[in-house]
C-alpha cells in the first residue's frame, strides 16, 4: 500500500500564542502539542514525513498584499523594541463599521488593521512558523503537481482564517489559499479548496471570493451562534466574476454524521460538476465530539467516510491541517482521515 507523503517540520513548536477566551488572556488552545501528537500518529501509521522546500515570495504574494507581508514579517521586531520581548503582540483596537479605514503608520493601530479577532498574537517565532507552515501547505501542492494522488502538509499554524491582509482564529498566512494557488500555477484551469473544519473558512473565502478560478466550499458550525460570526452563511456566493463560486454550508450545533453527509454530497456534487482538476482540503478535526471548541458530534470512524467520500472526487487531493484541539484523538482522527486516500 502507498501511504500518501507527509510534509512537516519542528520550526512550529517555537510559536505558541496567547488568545483572550471568556476575559482572560492565556495559553492558545492551538498548542504546539498538536502538530507533534499528528505527526507521531503518522509516523506510526507508516507514513513517510518529509521537511518543506523553501517558501516561493511570489506564491505567497499571490494570496497576500505587499503591506501585510511587509508587516507580519516585521511587527515582532518593531513590538520588542518599543514594548520588550516579555509579552507577545496582539491587536486590541479595530476599525468601526462603514468606516474609510487608512492603514495606520504606527504599528499598534497596525495590529488592529491587520487583524480581526483578539484570539491570536505575535511572538518572536510567530513569522517564521506561519512561513514553513505556509512552506509546508506549497509543499503538499508540489507533490500534487509532481504526479502524487494525494499529499498531506501538516501546517502549524493553520491558516484559513487568514484573508489577504489579515490575522485571526490563530491563522497568519493562508496555507490553504498558498496550496490552491500552487495548483493554479502549475497548469490547472480551475481548483476547489473544500474546507471542512469546524468553524467557517473566512479567510480563503475572502482571498477567492472574485475569482472563478477557485471553487471554495466550507461546511461548518453555523455562524450565528459560532465563530467566525460575520461570515459563513449560506447566501454568501461570491462577487464579481467570482459570483457562484463560493459555498458555504453552515450546519447546527449539535449536527452528527447524518447532517454532514448531506452537506458534504452537496459539496462533492458542486465540486465534481465544477470542471475543477485539482482539490484543496483545509482539514480540521475540530468537528470531533469531542473537541474543547467545537459542538458536532463525529466520531473517529466518521473522518474515514468524509474522506472516502472525498476520494471519489478522483481529483489530485493537496490535504492541509487547520484545527483541532481535542489533543488525545488528534492523531489518530487525522490518519483516519488520511488512510483513504493511501
Ligand atoms: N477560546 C481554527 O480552528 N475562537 N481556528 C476561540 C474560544 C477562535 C479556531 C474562542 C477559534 C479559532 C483554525
Ligand atoms: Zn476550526
């Protein structure tokens, strides 16, 4: 049997950021454990892992603006100077709504305009990791393009919360986004990111909401009584050329197996009628019932049906890791998932 390649690297475990949850600000529960628990799992799976290339700037400039390259790249440094290096960067000031927002010179109003939620910070290893997990996800897209099935990155952190030129839900760079455009660049006419963590995938959403090239599908918790609370609902199709080319699922708390294999055929007939030649996966098992954040109820066994089901795409599959916090199951809920496409 061939197990699908792995990519990963150990450059994540510096980056462990604080999130402000229920008025305290502490520990993120996007712990660096959670890579290193999948990436075991794996190994013992018999799956071979293997370290990124170097991250392509221009790939990356494709999915983000100059200016926020610019400032993820930076604000560390600039923070430390002014601030010290014992407490880590985070916004806590963001633009009012219908408001002409300017991008601020100065880099505390920066944080706020280059974020959206006061769940994540800046450390000293925070750019560095969001570049090899960016790496990582432009990895998986190669070996898609150099002829593998299926190819998993396992990006930390996650990315597809992030949109062109902002940070939140413990995302920085779209890994995601970087995966899909990698596809595009190597020749396919038209590519699906299908994104099936639990909580809606904003961000690649936002990147390729006025594009055709880009079928992006999420199924998730729904946004009205979850996070992202401003996007994820049914009616957001698009804009521009890009209008039908955007689906969201959104599902109830509560939703078992039962509802999300309705979604997810939903999802696959879209994707399948679509002319698409490549697919993106943003897998996040924070969709486990029991997950510290998230309220579906699948089980283990379920993540081998979605991904069986998925498989019958019969389409290249670059798979990236976004979420999951249930730190017991991770593992094994991603080689579940994985054994599929093997
Ligand atoms: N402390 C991903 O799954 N809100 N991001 C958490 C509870 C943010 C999740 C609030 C959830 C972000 C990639
Ligand atoms: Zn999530």
């Amino acid at each position: 049997m061939h197990m699908i390649p792995v990519v990963a690297s150990d450059v994540h475990k510096a980056h462990h950021s604080i999130e402000f949850s229920r008025g305290t600000l502490g520990p993120s529960q996007e712990d660096p454990r959670r890579a290193d628990i999948i990436a075991t799992a794996l190994r013992m799976a018999g799956h071979a892992l293997r370290e990124p290339e170097d991250l392509d700037l221009d790939l990356l400039a494709r999915v983000h603006t100059p200016e926020y390259v610019e400032f993820l790249s930076t604000a560390w440094a600039l923070w430390e100077e002014r601030f010290g290096a014992d407490v880590p960067a985070m916004g806590f000031t963001w633009p009012g709504r219908g408001s002409d927002v300017s991008r601020p010179d100065d880099l505390v109003g920066r944080l706020g305009y280059h974020s959206f939620a006061a769940d994540c910070s800046i450390g000293p290893a925070t750019w560095h990791a969001a570049c090899e997990a960016a790496a990582i996800a432009q990895t998986a897209a190669d070996l898609v393009n150099g002829g593998e099935r299926a190819a998993f990155g396992l990006c930390r952190p996650p990315g597809h919360h992030a949109t062109t030129d902002q940070f939140g839900g413990y995302c920085y760079l779209n890994n995601a986004a970087v995966a899909a455009q990698r596809l595009l660049d190597h020749g396919a006419a038209r590519v699906s990111v299908l994104d099936v963590d639990y909580h809606h995938g904003n961000g690649t959403q936002a990147i390729f909401d006025d594009r055709r090239d880009v079928l992006t599908v999420s199924i998730h918790a729904d946004p009205t009584v979850e996070f992202p609370w401003f996007s994820g609902y049914a009616h957001e199709r698009g804009v521009g050329d890009g209008d039908g080319a955007n689906v969201n699922l959104p599902l109830p708390l509560g939703s078992g197996i039962g509802d999300y294999r309705s979604a997810l055929d939903t999802a696959l007939d879209l994707i399948g009628s679509a002319g698409c030649e490549a697919i993106v996966v943003a897998l996040g098992v924070d969709t486990f019932v029991d997950d510290p954040l998230g309220a579906f109820t699948l089980g283990s066994d379920d993540y081998t049906e979605i991904a069986s089901r998925i498989s019958t795409l019969d389409l290249p599959t670059a798979i990236v890791q976004e979420g999951g916090y249930a730190v017991e199951a991770i593992g094994d809920n991603v080689a579940t998932f994985l054994a599929p496409f093997s």
